[in-house]
C-alpha cells in the first residue's frame, strides 16, 4: 500500500517536472520580434573613400550584448568582444569557455584585424570570458577591472597585454580618450562578486563574477559617446559628464518598473545631454552571432516595455532612440 503510494507519489512528481520543463523551454523560445521598430534603425554608414576619411568619421558596429567596435579609421576599439555565445543548454548545465574558431570566424565577418585595446565593462561571462581570445588574435591590450585581469591571466595572456583599471582611470589610443567611470550592475541574481584568482575556462558560467561595472566615456575629437553596458546606476555619478550619443544597455531592463526605467533614463541618458540613445544588449546571447539577433526570451526580459518606455521618453525629450543592426558599421551621430 505505502509502496504503491510512493511509487504514484514518484510518477507524479517526474510528470510535473517535465511538465514544468516543456513550459521553461516553450517560455525560453517566446521572444518579441523586432517588426513593430521598422523606422527605428540606424542606416549604414556609407562606404569609406579618402575624403571621408579625411573628415575623420567615426563607425560603430553593434555585435550583439555590449560587444561594440569603434573605429576612427584610424585606431580600432572594441567594447568586451563576446562571440562564443554559448547555448542556453550549455550556461545552465554545463561549462563554459571561449571558442577561438568562432571568435575568429566572428572578427573576420567584422572586418576586425587588429585592435588597439578590447575594453571589458564587467566581467561576466556574456562581456569578458571571450575578452582574453581577441586579446589573443587582435594584438589588442585587455582593459578591465582586477576581475577582467584575472579571466586574461586564466587564459594564458601575458602580463604585458593586460590593464586593470579602476573608476577614474583615463587612457588614450590614439585620437580616442577613453575615461573609466564606476558605475552599478542591475540587480540580478548574478549581481556582485570578485573572481579573485586566474579563471582557467571551461567553468561554471557563473564562476564569471560581475567584479564591478564601468561606464565608458570615449571623446574623439569634438565627438563624445558613452557606453553603459549594465541597466544599473549610481546616482549623481554622471553628473558634469558629457555625451552626445549613449549606448545604452538594455539587459533585463524591461522586467524593471516605470519607476526605475525614469531613473535609469534620468541619471544616464538626461544627465549627459545626450542627443541620441542606441539600445545595446537587447538580444538573446545563447543564440549563436551567425543567426539574426532577436530580443531576449519574454520568460527573462521585457524588451516591448523597454522599447515603449524608452521611444516615449525620446519623444517627449527630443532625444533619437535607435537601434543599431547588427555586424553593420553605422554612423552613431549621423544627423545629429
Ligand atoms: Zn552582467
């Protein structure tokens, strides 16, 4: 009697665990689609030629999360360089690790060569696990907090090519003067935490600890644009600094209320004066770079509120919001 009891008791539990699984998954494929924001992409820039280059035009190429290529024509930069994208399967039970065919495949498609330095903004693993490959393939110096130092030192990049930078640090390359700025990570269930020793991938996906968040402040010339990587804020901190375009990251952000998505607009959007507003870190990073981007899953992310709150606010502070397509060089001020 007991024993049937168990038994039906067992059967039960597994039928509602696969129950629950089916939802997960089916949850975990229900994504918005990007047709409602037609009018809201930023066009290509046009093909460069001598005289283009001559009035020093600056590009960004989004490549989905924070990963962003900047490009004077003159000194590359690159924002984290992400490209392994690993499956949600993969984050959640199993071990992660850069994967340097894909990195390399992935720059190519970029037209990424070389690179003057590859700046991480935080140091989980969907920003700085792949930091130390391009490091490795670019010549690039790896630019990041002690944590971001740690996964470079994990992966064998020598001590020469890593700098730990900290709120305040200002560098230069080239005509780019990049200022570190700290900042806060969204509350998350991943939120805080140092990797304090050399991080020797394959690991666990959250071995990457957050170790600290940064805006980025990069002025080129009369240009200035600001890269906040994380939804996250310290209030004031921005205050005095100046930006005519932010990409700013989106991640999880639409699961926020009104209350703090105000906020988040006030103190790094409004507070830089800035003109124009590129989301970034809008779509699904477990879904491969070779897929055309798409919003993250509706179970984890809200990005139609994102996309109202923030085309809401643009209109009402004659602020331009677009979207930058990915893997295409645009043009962030043009038209400002
Ligand atoms: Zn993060």
């Amino acid at each position: 009697m007991v024993k049937r009891l168990v038994i039906r008791l067992g059967l039960g539990l597994l039928g509602l665990a696969a129950l629950v699984g089916a939802w997960v998954a089916w949850q975990l494929n229900d994504r918005p689609g990007l047709e409602p924001y037609a009018a809201h992409w930023l066009p290509p820039a046009p093909a460069l030629d001598a005289s283009a280059a001559a009035a020093a035009p600056l590009r960004i190429t989004f490549l989905g999360v924070a990963t962003v290529l900047l490009d004077d024509g003159e000194t590359p930069l690159l924002i984290d360089g992400f490209f392994t994208r690993p499956s949600m399967a993969r984050v959640v039970f199993g071990r992660v690790a850069p994967d340097p065919d894909t990195i390399r495949r992935q720059l190519a498609k970029a037209g990424i060569q070389r690179l003057a330095a590859v700046i991480t903004v935080h140091s989980h693993y969907d920003h700085a696990m792949d930091t130390p490959e391009v490091a490795r393939q670019t010549g690039a110096l790896v630019i990041g907090s002690a944590s971001t130092a740690n996964v470079a030192r994990g992966a064998g990049l020598a001590e020469d090519r890593i700098r730990t930078v900290d709120d305040g640090a200002r560098l230069q390359f080239g005509r780019w003067q990049v200022t570190v700025i700290g900042s806060r990570h969204l509350a998350t269930g991943f939120t805080g935490g140092t990797i304090d020793e050399p991080l020797k991938p394959p690991v666990r996906a959250t071995r990457y600890a957050e170790g600290g968040s940064y805006s980025l402040l990069l002025r080129n010339g009369a240009r200035s644009l600001l890269v906040q990587g994380s939804a996250g804020f310290i209030q004031d901190k921005l205050q005095g600094q100046k930006a005519d375009v932010v990409l700013l990251g989106v991640g999880a952000l639409g699961k926020q209320d009104d209350r703090y998505l105000a906020q988040y607009w006030a103190e790094v959007v409004a507070q830089v004066g800035a003109k124009r507003v590129i989301p970034i870190h809008w779509d699904d990073f477990t879904l491969p770079l070779d897929e055309p981007l798409r919003p993250g899953p509706r179970l984890l992310d809200d990005f139609e509120h994102t996309m109202r709150f923030l085309l809401d606010a643009g209109r009402r502070e004659r602020i331009d919001v677009k979207l930058a397509p990915a893997g295409v060089a645009v043009d962030p001020f043009a038209g400002l």
